[in-house]
C-alpha cells in the first residue's frame, strides 16, 4: 500500500497539480488586488461612490447583511471578467505563435522542394554520362 500511495503522490500529474494550486492561489492574490485596489475605487468614482457592503436589512432582530453578498457578487463578476480577458490575450499570442510556426514550416517544405529537384536533375545528369 506504501508503494501505491508514493507511486501516486510522486506522479508528474501530482506534483503538476500541486505547482498549479500554488500558481494559482499567487494569481488570485493579484486578481483579488487588482480588483479591491484598482477596479473598485474606478468603479466607485464612477458610480458616486457606492459602497454595497453597507446595505442591512433588520428582520426580527438579526441583520441580514445582503449587500455584503452583492458586494461578493459583483467582485467574482469582475474577477471573471479580468480573467477571462487575460486568457483571452494569452489565447491572442498564442495563435500569431502559431502563425509564425505555421509560415516557418512552409519555408522549409519550399526549400525541401527545391532541393529535392535539384537532387533529382544532379542524378538525371549523372546517369546520362
């Protein structure tokens, strides 16, 4: 049972896992900054300086303090958003990557080409001596 349970912990997929919950958690510490730091103060002054995290309702004596949960809300809205636009970018650069892969691969299959007809006539001459 050992063994089995190494062989699984020390698995590349494991450890892969493991880098990217670290990666992760470092990137939602940059998101979630850039958000209460930057984003909301922008939206704020943009707005009139609406703060949700105030809003209360007293029912039976408890607070019910739902804008708290709006306020949630609306951070995991512009965290999605943030996110989806950077994978976006990352996707944009991806594909002139591969663009440029792609014009590369043609270049040489010319060149390949070429030779090959060179190769061919340089043989056609020899055989004709």
């Amino acid at each position: 049972m050992w063994k089995d349970f190494k062989e699984f912990a020390f698995k590349g997929n494991v450890l892969d896992l493991a880098v990217a919950v670290v990666i992760g958690a470092a990137f939602g510490k940059i998101v979630s900054s850039l958000v209460e730091n930057i984003i909301m103060p922008i939206v704020g002054a943009l707005t009139g300086g609406i703060d949700l995290t105030g809003l209360n309702q007293k029912i039976r004596g408890v607070d019910i303090t739902y804008g708290v949960f709006l306020q949630s809300v609306l951070d995991f809205l512009i965290v999605a958003f943030v996110i989806f636009l950077f994978i976006r970018l990352l996707a944009k650069f991806k594909r002139k990557e591969e663009v440029v892969e792609e014009e590369e691969e043609e270049t040489i299959d010319a060149q390949e080409a070429l030779l090959t007809e060179i190769r061919d006539l340089l043989k056609e001459q020899n055989a004709n001596k």
